[in-house]
C-alpha cells in the first residue's frame, strides 16, 4: 500500500525526514491493534516494530510471581518496543495494547537493515528513547510523592492526549489496575476531581470538562516528558518543513 507521510497519523512516521520516509515507507503494514493485543511478553523473541495511529497501549513490568504495574503509556506520538533500536529483540517487561486502535508494522530485521543504509533514519526514534524514559521516570515520582487524585489526573491528561477526544471510554477497574490501587481508592479520586468540576463519570466513561485546571491539579506531575517530545521531536519536524 502506497501512502504519503503527511497522511499517517503516527508521529514519528511524520517526524522523519522525508528521504528516510521514502526509504521505510514500502515495508510499512497497516495494522489492526485489538485490544489486548500482545507487543511483547517478557522475554519471548520480538519480530516487529509498531507505529501506532490511534489506541492506547501500555509498556508493563511484570514480577516472577505475576504481580504487575504499568511503567510507561504510549499512543500515536510514539513506537514500540523501543529496545529495538539499540539491537535488543527480547524484553523482560509486557506491552500490549488496552485501547484498540490502529497502526503500522515493520519486521525488525527490515528496520536495521535500513538504520544501517541511513545514519539519520535512527536518530528520531533515540530521541524518543529518551522521551519515553522521562515519562517511565516521572510516573515513578508520582507514584512515590503524589496523592492519588494527582496520579489520577495525570493519567486522565495522558489518555487525553492519545485518544484526542474529551470521552474517555475507560472503566474504574481498569484505572484502578494501570494505577496500581484499588477500586474504591479511584472512585474516591475520580469524586474529588468531578467535585473540582474538571470531569464528569460515569460508568464506564470520563469527560474531560477542563483541561487546564487538570494540569494545574496534577501539580507538576505531569508535563515534563512532553514538553520533551515537543522540544526534542515535534519541533524538530516543523523546523524542517
């Protein structure tokens, strides 16, 4: 399938340049990301890289004994397993996809037969390396130093910004297990965030009425890691154009 690269909806597809584009471009796959999708199980061989467009996935570390907590969120702005870029094809950690959503696919082996004909075709995808271990890094932070109605408006604000829509169709179970607490602990949260009247709940689904006064909330939890990306990706893309 031919497509050009202002018409993908991933960014670091978009944030190539155009000559690196062209060259990856005809081993693109366009994909469907159920969700629930495995990327990656721990330690299990990796045979393609993904680009999502749309979705939400999660990078996971899992215990021996089965225990685990979300690590680090990404959606269209990034790709996974970023471990390939540096000639790694197993992981020790779980990715998969919790929103479904679409995307591209490209074998490993293709992606470093062509970073080995392009010296510049890596650097965006090491750039995001970075970006993405400042995200793994602050949700540590707030894990460590923030109440949980702050976590919570952190994570609310990231969704936001993958799923591109003030309708967040997400359950109370599911935040309460990318959070790591329980249940009855984010209905609480997601009280006091609707008393502050930044969102309304429902079952099933947030709306996001305020998005600003969610940052303000999140008190410095959130903000960090995607200021990154902009200075170090999507502002390096525009100054191209």
């Amino acid at each position: 399938m031919t497509f050009r690269q202002n018409e993908v909806g991933n960014r670091m597809l978009a944030a190539l340049m155009p000559a690196d584009f062209t060259l990856l471009q005809p081993y693109l796959e366009k994909v469907k990301l159920p969700a629930h999708f495995e990327i990656a199980r721990p330690r299990s061989r990796l045979e393609y890289l993904y680009f999502p467009e749309s979705g939400i996935g999660a990078v996971m570390t899992v215990s021996p004994n089965d225990r685990s907590a979300e690590a680090g969120m990404f959606g269209s702005e990034g790709f996974v397993p970023t471990s390939t870029i540096i000639g790694d094809d197993i992981v020790p950690y779980l990715i998969e996809m919790h929103v479904a959503g679409l995307g591209y696919r490209v074998p490993i082996k293709v992606m470093r037969e062509l970073t080995a004909r392009s010296s510049s075709l890596q650097i965006p995808f090491i750039k995001y390396m970075h970006v993405f271990a400042t995200q793994v890094a602050y949700t540590a932070l707030a894990n460590a130093r923030y109440r949980i109605e702050q976590r919570l408006a952190r994570w609310i604000l990231m969704c936001h910004d993958r799923l591109r829509s003030d309708e967040l169709d997400i359950t109370h179970e599911y935040i309460a297990f990318m959070l790591g607490t329980r249940r009855p602990s984010v209905t609480t949260a997601l009280h006091v965030l609707e008393g502050e009247r930044l969102i309304r709940s429902n079952r099933g689904l947030i709306i996001v009425l305020d998005r600003k006064g969610l940052e303000e909330f999140a008190a410095g939890s959130y903000g960090i890691p995607e200021q990154e990306f902009e200075r170090l990706i999507g502002r390096a893309h525009m100054e191209t154009e």
